[in-house]
C-alpha cells in the first residue's frame, strides 16, 4: 500500500484516530503491512515479543493453553484491534495465540516504535490503558468461568 493510503487506513483505526498527520505518517513507514491466510499463526504463546500488531482486515482467534496444556478459547478479535501490546509494554512473552479466521491484513509496529508512541502521546497511553482495563475485565470473566466447569 502506498504511504498516503495507509495513513489514511490508520486515520480510521480509532486507536489514532487523534494523532496528527505527521504522527501517523511516521507510523505507516516504519510499521510492515504483513497478510495471513485462514487458519495462519500470528503469534504464539510463550514466544518473544518484537512488535504489536493492528488487525486492518478481517477476524482472529485468541486463544490461551492453561498449565495441563488445555486450549481455551477467548474473544474473537476484529477490524481495528490491537494486539501484542501486553508482552512489549511488560517487556515478557506472548501471553498468547492468535490466527487468522479469515484472511487477515495487520500493521506490524516494532516495540521501540510503540513504546515511543506511548511515551510521547499521552492519548495513546490512554488507549493502551483502557484496551488492557478491558482485556483484565474480559480475562477475570473468562477465567470465573473456566473455574466453575472445572
């Protein structure tokens, strides 16, 4: 895609939807616009953590294995969604595994340029900190859940 028209993709993805044009222009050249096929791994559980991801088209799963290696389903993710954020704020691991439901198109941003952004852009900060308040809501549920079938 050319630099115009992913600053314009990223202008729709309310996460930057606030940020000025320089910003984002900054962000579409250094992030890899990066395709997946249906059932493709995105990220895995337990591996390293280098960059966070932007879902720009389609549908992923989420899943996470538990200590006895059971899979357990979490919240289907869609357009517009972020992720990997977890493991490059916490400077850990994947916490876990996405794929591909459809044919998927993310941005891939490095961590040095996320942690940037997060530094330097207080409004930034502040979505970052409400998708993880979500995420912690979402992940209590799941895991009441998941307690009481056990």
């Amino acid at each position: 895609m050319p630099l115009e028209s992913d600053v314009e993709t990223l202008r729709k993805i309310p996460f930057f939807a606030g940020l000025p044009t320089a910003r984002l222009k900054l962000i579409a050249y250094t992030a890899e616009v990066m395709e997946f096929a249906p059932g493709e791994m995105i990220i895995r559980q337990g591996d390293p953590a280098d960059a966070v991801y932007i879902l720009t088209e389609g549908e992923a799963d989420v899943s996470i294995r538990d200590v006895d290696g059971h899979e357990i389903k979490l919240p289907t993710m869609g357009r517009h969604s972020l992720f990997g954020e977890v493991a490059v704020l916490s400077k850990g691991r994947r916490t876990t595994t996405i794929r591909a439901r459809d044919r998927v198109v993310t941005f891939k941003i490095s961590g040095d340029v996320f942690l940037d952004l997060v530094r330097q852009s207080p409004e930034i900060s502040m979505q970052v900190m409400t998708v993880l308040a979500q995420r912690l809501d979402s992940s209590s549920t799941l895991l009441q859940q998941h307690q009481s079938h056990s």
